[in-house]
C-alpha cells in the first residue's frame, strides 16, 4: 500500500475534484502548490517548539482513506456513535459523518422555512456555491495559514456546511457527530458556518472512534463568520481514542456588535494540535474563548491560540484549563494582538494546568502584542498540583480519597464548562473526567 507521500500529489488532488466547480478545481490545485512549497513545521519555530510532527506524526506510514459511503441507516452504524448521538439533549439539527463521508443530515422544518441549511459542503456547492465560493478557503483558513491548512484545502473530502439566515434564532444546538474507523488512514473534512446579520445559532461537533493500533491522521479546518450583532457559539468535543493524531485549524470572524464564542474539549486521541485565531474585525464585537483538557498516559495536547483585536471597542476573554495525569502532557501557546487603532480594547488570557502525577507536565506561554493606548489586557498561567486543602477539608467531611480527588479536579474544570452550558455536553465530559480518574492511584 502506497504511504501517503506518495498518494499525496497533483494526480490525487485532481481525482479529489472531479465533478466540482472550475473555481474549486483552481482552489486546490493553488492549495496543493501553497504545501509542496511550504515546510513541514518543526522544533526550531516558536509555534511548534514542543510537539515534535518528526516523532509525533508519521506520514510516510498514512495512507487516504479508502472508507466508501455508508448507508444512512442507524441500524448498522457503529454502536459507539449511536450511544453518542442518543445522549444528546434536543437538537435543531443533526449531521453524521462516517469515516469522512455525510451519511445524515435532518433540520428542523419550521427552520428550514426559514431559511436555515444545514448540509454537506458539497451538497452545498449545489445548492449555495455563491455563498461557498465566497467563504470556503478565503478570509478565514487560506491555505496560505499553513503547511496543514494547505493540505486540508487541497484534499478535503466532505465537510458541513451550515447557513442562518439574517435574524433566525436557533433555540437548541445543530449537533454534528463523526466517526472515523481506519488504521493508517487520514482524513480531510472542512466546517464552514454563516451566521447573517441579527441571527443567533449553537453548533456542537463530536468526533470519535476507538483505539487504533496504527496512527491516523484526522485533519478539520474550521471557518466562522458571524455578521453584525449575530451570536455564535462554537463547541467541539474531541474524545477520539489512542493513536490518532488530532489537528484543527479554526478561524473566527466577529463583525460589529457580534459575540462569537468558542469551547474546545480535548479528551482523547495520543496526539491534538489545535490553532485557533479570534479576529475581532467591528467595533463592539466580543468573543469569549473556553478550552479544556484532561490527559492521562502518554497523551500531548498542544494549543496555539491568538486574539486579534482589529477594531475599536471590542473585547475577548480566554480561559483554558487542564488536568494531566499519568505522563500526559498539555502545551499552551497564546497571544493577544491588538493592532493599531483598536483603541478601548477589552481582552484577556488564562491558562491553568492542574498535575495529578509527578510525570504529567504542563508548558504554558501567554503573550501581549499591544500596539494601542488606550487599552485593558492581561495574561497569567499556572501550573500547580492538586489542592491538598482542599482535599483534606473534603476527607475530614467523611469522603475517601478517590471521591475527594474527583470532587477537586471536576470542581477545577467545571468552571469552563459553567460559562458555557450546552446539553449533553457537560454530561459527556464528566463522564469521561470520571473515567480517567477512576485509573487514578
């Protein structure tokens, strides 16, 4: 079986694009010509100083997924995401991906009336293409952002696409869940979200699978616009299991009076890598920006993060927390930029890391780029073990240890998911919190 250094060529990026538009045609093949000249990230820049891709990523091993499409019958998909999809609290839509491929998608019917579409890209490229041409690849995650944005571009095989129209208000969360079942296989999907002008939307994306003997490649590039005063709120749930590595590319762009407001979860796979960039592009807009991560083993998280304060008056707050056990390891790497004539910017950064082992380690550096006056901006980090007080005060109540050591660690990360309670979320991610603790000695 051929790697995927030697799938990957011109030849593969054309059979990816048979039947698509020229203008997408054009896209990446540009897309593809952007990774052959760009190099593969290593140790030397700042941004990748502690995740080796030389140890941590094998490409020469991955192959492109051969998965062909499944039929949307819940009856013979993987049991794992039935349990998944059946935990969910109420939703305005559903969308299943299996092994890259839209096999199910449902919106509710009065908003569709209204306007809201909720589909996959290319199924998009049907019936929007205006609407994708104008988003897909351009403002937000040109292919130019880096050597993988570049390959997801260039070889995407399905992603979402999801529209509301100018003043619609999704009351329950459009829920996305995915499936990925190949050893040795890589996989390119893309998400793409619209929000017009007034309108408000929750979208929630879950991506699991089981443990792998072999390493998989799962690539998502992520594009978000919200138009004036839109509210957005952005979730992914990653709980892939052992020997995938995890990388997402996700871009945010706020206009005037919007709030877009992101959480990342970061439970599973041996390896994640997420970049995630918040522009503040109008005046007024805010973006709130939540993460949280919990690892054991040999698991390494590494998050790059940056707001960029474009225009007047906006504001950003960002709070990622983490626990690491066994010989797990979270990077975090964060900037606030604020550039010139974002005068009044409102904008801070916080990173705590909470180690459960004397093996876990824990690297954070928040930075400031400020080239305003008139500004309030902060950053701070922690690295610390758990709350011995705390502990003891719950012990002397009468609780063993292992119950005192969840309360603590679940007491640390709840705050995260309290500034951002989607249903079915937070059931989710304690439960598995939980799990991993219950591997705590």
């Amino acid at each position: 079986m051929e790697g995927i250094t030697d799938a990957l060529n011109a030849a593969a990026v054309a059979r990816t694009a048979e039947g698509e538009p020229a203008w997408l045609r054009e896209r990446r093949e540009h897309a593809w010509d952007v990774y052959e000249r760009t190099p593969l990230p290593t140790t030397r820049l700042e941004e990748w100083r502690y995740t080796d891709l030389r140890r941590k990523l094998d490409l020469d091993a991955l192959r492109l997924s051969e998965a062909e499409l499944a039929p949307d019958d819940p009856e013979v998909w993987p049991e794992r995401l039935r349990k998944a999809m059946a935990e969910d609290r109420t939703a305005s839509g559903h969308l299943v991906l299996l092994d890259g491929h839209v096999v199910h998608t449902d919106i509710d019917d009065e908003l569709a009336r209204k306007g809201v579409v909720l589909k996959s890209l290319h199924a998009a490229l049907e019936s929007h293409e205006e609407l994708v041409r104008e988003h897909l690849a351009t403002a937000a995650v040109p292919p130019e952002e880096g050597k993988f944005a570049a390959l997801n571009a260039a070889l995407w095989n399905d992603g979402i696409f999801l529209y509301v129209p100018r003043g619609v208000h999704l009351t329950d969360p459009v829920r996305i869940t995915r499936w990925v079942s190949e050893a040795g296989a890589a996989y390119f999907s893309r998400v793409l979200i619209v929000a017009e002008e007034a309108s408000r939307v929750s979208y929630v994306d879950e991506v699991i699978s089981d443990d792998f003997t072999e390493q998989a490649f799962v690539s998502n590039a992520v594009e978000v616009i919200a138009r004036q005063a839109a509210q957005v709120q952005f979730v992914s749930l990653q709980r892939l299991g052992s020997g995938v590595f995890f990388q997402s590319v996700q871009r945010t762009l706020a206009d005037r009076d919007s709030k877009l407001d992101t959480l990342n979860v970061a439970l599973g796979a041996s390896v994640s890598r997420v970049d995630l960039n918040a522009r503040l592009l109008g005046p007024g807009a805010n973006s709130d920006m939540l993460g949280l991560y919990f690892g054991d083993q040999n698991q390494h998280f590494d998050f790059n993060t940056s707001q960029d304060h474009i225009a007047p008056n906006t504001g950003s707050d960002l709070l990622y927390k983490g626990a690491l056990d066994g010989s797990s390891r979270a990077v975090f790497r964060g900037i606030i930029r604020v550039h010139p004539g974002a005068q009044r910017t409102d904008a801070y950064q916080t990173n705590r890391n909470l180690l459960l082992s004397g093996k876990a380690r824990a690297d954070s550096l928040p930075n400031l780029e400020i080239e305003a006056d008139d500004v309030k901006c902060s950053h701070g980090a922690t690295v610390g073990e758990l709350d011995a007080e705390a502990k003891f005060y719950l012990m002397s109540r009468g609780l063993d240890r292992i119950t005192a050591e969840r309360l603590v660690v679940l007491g640390f990360l709840g705050e995260v998911l309290a500034k951002l309670p989607l249903g079915g979320v937070i059931e989710k991610v304690t439960r598995v919190i939980e799990q991993k603790l219950a591997n705590h000695a």
